[in-house]
C-alpha cells in the first residue's frame, strides 16, 4: 500500500478529494462520510475512530480499480495495435500483388506485339535510284498467234463481243508459258531508247531484266537488284548543281497498237509501269499504273524505311513490310515521274 507506514498526522492533514464510485449502500450512523451524490464521495479531515482502517479499505479499493483500468487499456491499445498493424500487412501485400500482375501483363504484351521506335528522320542527298518496271498490256503479238493458230482470229458466226473475249482468254490459257514467252512482246521491239541522265547521259539499253507474268508475259526491269546481285545500283541525286534539275530516266516503248487483237471491239493501246525496290519483282496487276498514249501523266512517290528492333524484341515479331512486299510488291521512293507520248511510241521520264 502507498500510505502504508505513514504517520497518522499526515493523513489527518489531507483535504477533502473527490472520488467517483459506484454507489453502494452506507449506514445512517456512520460519520466518516456524506453522499452529495450516487457517484462522488467526500471524506472528512476530521479525525474518526476508524479513520486508519477506513483509509486502508479506500486505498486498496482503488489500487484495485487502476490495476483493472491498466489491464483493460493495456489490452484495448494492443487489441488496435494488432488490427492496424494487420490493415496495414493486408493494404502493402495488396499493392505489391497489383503491381506485380500490372508488370507482368505489360511485359507479355510488350514481348509479343511488334515494337515501331522512329530514331531518325533524314533527307539523303543521294538514294538509291528506283527499279521501274514495264510490260506491255497485250501480252502476246496477235499477228503472230493468227499465223500458227488461225482458229483464235476467225469470228464465229452470232458471237457476241463477250463471248469472243471469252474465247480468247481459254485459248490463252491454254498456250505454254514457252510458247507465251515466244508471241509475246520482244526487248528489242518493245523498249526503243532508254537513257539515263545524271552528272552525265547514258544509253542504259543493257541494264534491263526480264521476268515472266502470268497476266502481260514479258515484262522488262531497269535498275533491278534481283537481276544481277553483284551489280551497282544507280544512284539518284535529288538536285544536280549543274543542270538543276534530279536524276532522272527516259524510256520510249513501242505499243505496238497492230499486234492487239481487234475482235472484241475498239483497241487502246497501254502499258502498265510499276516502280519499286530494287530488290522486289512487283506485281502489275496490282502496283502498276496504266499509260494510256496520248495523255500527261504525273506521279509524286515516297519512300519509306522501315526497321524492327534487335533481339530481344524481335522475338515475336512479324515483319509486315515483307508481307505487304510478298503481296502486293515495294516500297516506293520519292520520285517524280513525266510521260509523254507520240502515236503508238510511248515516251515517258522518271525523276
């Protein structure tokens, strides 16, 4: 006990304290203490005959209380210190979770879709010169067809336009590629004058390459890789301060408007011109443009580079410029092209 040992004289000089109790039941004789009300209790400093003991029982009774106070609060603070400490655990693993899973999905999204990074953007002052490429748009000389196969010149008697036409085309379907590569349009006859101007003019009557399509048969190349690998490409200077003018190539081709065959109607005489890569037999059908004679025509082309990141992003990626090369043929460059036509000489120049 606090008090215990102390002398009587001290406790008799205590004032008068308040205490808050629970209300218990009090003898009307007794004379050490008066209620004012049920939960506060007043002691006298006068002195009494049981005053000592009265005291003791007093200070046990709230040693008793604030050791109970002290449980109590030591277990509410522990039982909300756990609960925090566990809110706080759950909201940190929550997190760390989420950011993980956020992490991994944007790594296998970025591993497995293509990655496009443009670094530089540059006007070169000297290119690679285009591949052009021409076919003539009858693709087998109708004279000499008449003369080892009369059977396709004749008109039946009551056929339409369009079953001639259809006539014509089984017919050609049937002929051999070997026997279409023979009636079709020759190099020496189709191309008349090809000249390349650059620092200086140049005759580039040999710099052609043939190739075979199903559609036109014999079509001709100038400046392509795919011909002679070891070969130098011509380069195009975009200005020359000499001329003022861009590198550029003349071509003359002979239409040959003759050797169409004139059994489904009126005749217009055309080539189909393609430029592309030098490295990439294109496809008329679709890339080439139709030159009609007779008309001006003009044509702006761009060239676009495009280059996929090193390993590891290109893992999983898939080069769409070589797809859209195997189907539907090249990669254009910046060039200006003018055509201009004589009767049944087709003449055009590429800048």
């Amino acid at each position: 006990m606090t008090n215990k040992g102390k002398s009587r004289s001290v406790v008799k000089r205590r004032h008068s304290k308040r205490h808050y109790l629970s209300p218990r039941s009090q003898s009307k004789h007794q004379n050490f203490r008066t209620f004012q009300s049920p939960n506060v209790m007043h002691y006298s400093t006068e002195p009494s005959q049981n005053s000592d003991e009265e005291l003791k029982s007093y200070l046990r009774y709230q040693y008793a209380i604030t050791k109970t106070q002290e449980r109590s609060d030591k277990f509410v603070f522990l039982r909300e210190g756990w609960m925090k400490r566990a809110l706080n655990i759950a909201g940190f693993l929550c997190i760390l979770i989420g950011c993980l899973y956020q992490s991994c999905s944007f790594l296998s999204l970025y591993l497995m879709f293509p990655t496009t990074m443009e670094l530089n953007v540059t006007n070169e002052a000297v290119l690679d010169f285009p591949a052009v490429t021409v076919c003539n748009s009858n693709p087998v000389r109708y004279r000499m067809w008449c003369k080892e196969d009369p059977f396709a010149c004749i008109r039946k008697p009551n056929e339409t336009l369009e079953d001639i036409s259809k006539r014509l085309e089984y017919l050609y379907d049937k002929l051999s590629r070997d026997r279409r590569i023979r009636l079709g349009n020759q190099f020496e006859e189709f191309v008349i004058y090809a000249e390349y101007v650059d620092y200086e003019e140049d005759i580039v009557m040999d710099e052609f390459d043939w190739y075979y399509d199903y559609e036109f048969t014999n079509c001709y190349t100038f400046n392509a890789l795919w011909g002679n690998r070891n070969k130098d490409l011509r380069k195009a200077v975009l200005f020359n301060p000499i001329t003022g003018k861009s590198s550029e190539l003349i071509l003359c081709v002979n239409i040959d408007v003759n050797n169409y065959s004139n059994l489904s109607g009126s005749v217009v005489g055309r080539v189909m011109m393609t430029i592309h890569s030098n490295d990439i037999v294109p496809n008329p059908t679709y890339d080439a443009a139709s030159l009609e004679a007779g008309k001006f025509y003009s044509y702006g082309i761009q060239k676009v580079t495009t280059e996929l990141l090193k390993y590891p992003y290109q893992t999983r990626c898939r080069n769409y410029d070589e797809e859209k090369e195997i189907r539907t043929g090249a990669r254009m460059s910046q060039k200006v092209i003018y055509i201009r036509h004589s009767f049944n000489i087709l003449c055009f120049r590429v800048t």
